[in-house]
C-alpha cells in the first residue's frame, strides 16, 4: 500500500534537514538491516520474521539484531581494508570495537569472520576471553584500568595493552617486571585533530580524558612540536623499560564521523612522529592504529561512507605520508565498531499513550506536536539524552493511509528529557497497542542500557537464516532484587 503525503502537511516545528515523507510508509533503506523490508501484509519484517511475531513470542521493547547483516558488514571491513593497503602493509588487522556491542555471541561472530576484537574494560575483556577469542587477537582499552586488568591482560597474553598515560605506562612497567612478563604496548596519542562531532565523542582534542598530548612546549617560533610532549616521554620510557615491548602508536579522533578529512590529517600527524621516533631513536615501530568512529545513518539526512571508500581515501593519504617521509608503512589496524553493530539492528517498541500538545511558533502562531509514548525510553537507549542524537522511526505493525504528522517518540522514564526520537513523521492513526521500530540501534543501546525507574532490561533477539533466537534474555523483577542484600 503506498500514499503519497503533499508537503503541505509539513510542519513548521521541524528541523531543517527533516523532509515531509511523500510515502510515509516507505522504509529509507541505508537506516535497516539488509534483512529489513515490509512484507505483502505490510509489516516490518526481517529476514521474513515479522514485527508482530517477534513481539508475540519475545515481548517489547525488544532489540532485533539481523546477524548476517553484522557479519557482512564485518565482512566488508575487512576485506575493503585488505584489498586497499596489500600493496602498502600486505593488509589491515580490524579490531572489532567491542564496547559498540558485546555478548558472547558477537565476540563468536567477529572472531569466526577474521576480525579481532577491542575491549574497553576487564568486563569486556574477559567476555572476548569466555567466547574463545584468541587472546593474541584481544587488545585492551581504557584511560584507567586497574592493576587487576592489567594483570589479568598479561596473564591471559592478550596481543596489545593501549597505553593511555605517562602513570599508566609506568604502572604496567612495573606489574609486567612483577610477573616476569613483557607487555605488548600501543601508545595511545592526541594528534589535535577535532572531529566534526559532537563535544562528547570527539576524542582527538586536546582538553579530554584520552590519551598522550603530542604537542610538546613552544619554540622559538612559537609553534609547538612533538619534542618534550608527553608522548615523547612516553616513546622514551617505553623503550628503555625491559619489561615493555611498544609494538606502535595509536590514536582514535572520535565518533560518528562522516568526513574524510580527519582521519588523514591524523594519519600524516602519527606517521611523521613514527619517522621522529626512527631518527631519534634508531627503532621502527612496526604497528600504527587509526581508530574507528566512522560514522552511520540514524535519520534520512546522513550520509555514511561505505568500507571500500573509506579504505580506499585511507590507503591514499598513508601511501602519500609514508612516500613523502621516506618510510615503510608500517602495520595498519583499524577498530570500527558501530560502523558494524549499529545498522545492523532495531528496536520494536509497544505504543501506549497518545496526546497532542500546542507549540508556540513565530509571529504568534501556534502548532501541534504529537507525543506517543513506549514501553521503554532512555533506560534502553541513552543516547538522546546523553548526546541529542537523533533517531529515526517507522510504524512497524501495519502500514496506515493516515496523513503524516510530526511526532515525539518518548519513553515510559520519569524524566522530561526521555526521548526516545526526537522529530519524525509518523501516520496521524498511531495509537495504543501499534509497534513502532526505531532503526540503527546495535550500537551504544544495549551497551548503554540501565535499570533506570527499576525498568528491566530489555531482551536482544539475533536472526540467522530466517530464524530467531534470544541470545542475552529479558530481566526479570528477580534480576532486579538478585544483588540486594539484608532482606
């Protein structure tokens, strides 16, 4: 069934870059799981299963992960990667960046399609390790681990600890020499580069948490080089420790990324401090890590890059860098992770309540907003409220020849700001009992998930060759009251 919407039914409470849909029951391809269509009943479906179905046998909210899609997706990476920087490095090692998404499954998924996988934490670390991931293929994370991660990280022989600060470094130093080990080390580096993105993702700037400044004191000039930064003190002490094998340098400029630009100028910026190292110190670092972050569709108005251009624009500016400066190019990796995880599921939610609320608009004029509220909100996908970031959102149950109205997707929360979309056009005969699916909800949701207002947590349902399973349950109340004590 298709109906075609005039604009004149456009909102003025929209933003810019929100178009009035002419067919409001079309599905924007680039926001779904290749998996994803409407079926000739007009539900959402994925690999055939429709929303109803999967409603009825796992309840709402429900996240629906489309499996074959996250490992085509890992799949493309990697080969993309491979194919790109053969003649450069013979091929990149793709980490898969764990803290997008992780349960024993996915660190399953990724290990069996060749990729690696980055853990952030000794929780994430160790379900790589309860998934069988080769620990050789394990890097760990974090800008404070703690002396157990990082012992538990040698012991298991995991292949790279990404060193984060001077204190760190010296730490680890210490607990390897303890443990009559050596530590595999990536320095982790700010090159200065600031991502077009918002203020807390982007992790490339100088004023944050992560990583070793490259910017040493002001010259003569008044420019600042890499001479007498942190992270020449660091290249320093790690050489001359007997307990520190630093394997190369690392660096991660931020999230949800679109252009190009950033990724390159970094690029140059590590490459150059990798040829400083060789002159300085006669040792070439054979691994260099350009991070992740590269950015995906949420709404219509994004425009995501696909792996072979991104590896392809990549492998340019590290073969030009490396040319220039005389150099070989050393080991590269990569660590995507929503760029995998996030496209690859939807959430289904349950529609409750219904009202409309008048907006005041310009020149005393007055508009309507529709609210519809779910049974779920920010304690399964905190992004919102965390980072503004906007979502899409389509009726997923049936198709309606409603006109479309602009509407408010918020959750069940006891908080004004529980929203779960924003802005979007939903058909103006949404009511209780319809479900809705919010698209692009593999990444950062599940991760980020809360017991906020003592909510369960909802439960992910993966879908492989047409078929469902539970593969992390709902909670339970029981689940809730399990950590209590004294009763």
């Amino acid at each position: 069934m298709t109906v075609t919407a005039s604009t004149a039914h456009a909102s003025p409470l929209a933003p810019d870059w929100l178009d009035y849909p002419e067919d409001p029951n079309a599905l924007v391809t680039k926001l779904w799981a290749s998996g994803v269509e409407r079926n000739d009943d007009g539900e959402i479906a994925v690999q055939g299963l429709p929303a109803s179905q999967l409603a009825r046998d796992y309840g709402t909210p429900l996240l629906v992960l489309d499996e074959d899609d996250f490992r085509s997706r890992a799949r493309s990476f990697r080969d993309a990667f491979n194919e790109a920087f053969a003649d450069l490095c013979g091929g990149v090692d793709v980490y898969y960046a764990g803290k997008s998404f992780l349960c024993t499954p996915a660190a399953r998924w990724v290990s069996e399609e060749g990729l690696r996988l980055d853990t952030a934490s000794g929780g994430e670390m160790a379900t790589a390790l309860r998934a069988g991931v080769d620990p050789a293929h394990i890097g760990l994370h974090g800008n404070n681990k703690s002396d157990d991660e990082m012992r538990r990280a040698l012991a298991a022989g995991v292949g790279r600890i990404v060193v984060d600060s001077l204190d760190e470094l010296d730490r680890l130093t210490e607990l390897a020499a303890e443990a009559g080990a050596v530590a595999p080390v990536m320095l982790r580096l700010t090159p200065g580069v600031h991502a077009h993105t918002h203020e807390f993702i982007a992790t490339a700037h100088e004023d944050q948490k992560f990583g070793l400044s490259m910017a040493g004191p002001a010259g003569t000039d008044g420019a600042a080089g890499t001479a007498g930064s942190p992270a020449a003190e660091a290249v320093a002490r790690a050489l001359a420790a007997g307990s520190i094998d630093l394997r190369g340098l690392h660096c991660h400029i931020g999230s949800q990324i679109f252009e190009p630009e950033g990724f390159g100028v970094a690029a140059e910026k590590l490459l150059g401090f990798l040829a400083e190292i060789k002159a300085e110190h006669g040792v070439e670092l054979e691994e260099l890590d350009l991070g992740g972050g590269h950015g995906i569709a949420y709404t219509a108005a994004d425009t995501p890059r696909t792996p072979q251009d991104i590896a392809t624009t990549l492998a340019g500016v590290v073969g030009a860098a490396c040319t220039a400066l005389g150099m070989a190019c050393p080991r590269i990796s990569i660590e995507p992770g929503r760029a995998i995880s996030g496209p690859a599921a939807f959430t289904l939610y349950e529609a409750g309540v219904r009202k409309t609320v008048t907006v005041d608009g310009d020149q005393g004029t007055t508009h309507p907003r529709r609210y519809v509220s779910v049974d779920g909100g920010m304690s399964d996908n905190a992004r919102p409220v965390l980072y503004e970031a906007d979502y899409s959102v389509a009726l997923a149950s049936r198709v309606s020849g409603a006109p479309a109205v602009l509407s408010r997707v918020v959750g069940k929360h006891c908080e004004s700001g529980d929203i779960v979309v924003k802005d979007a056009y939903l058909p103006d005969d949404v009511a209780r009992g319809d479900l809705l699916a919010v698209p692009a909800t593999g990444a950062y949701c599940h991760s980020l998930s809360s017991n906020y207002n003592m909510l369960t947590r909802p439960a992910v349902v993966a879908v492989q060759g047409g078929q469902a399973r539970v593969i992390i349950r709902r909670e339970t109340e029981e689940d809730l009251f399990a950590r209590e004590t004294g009763l």
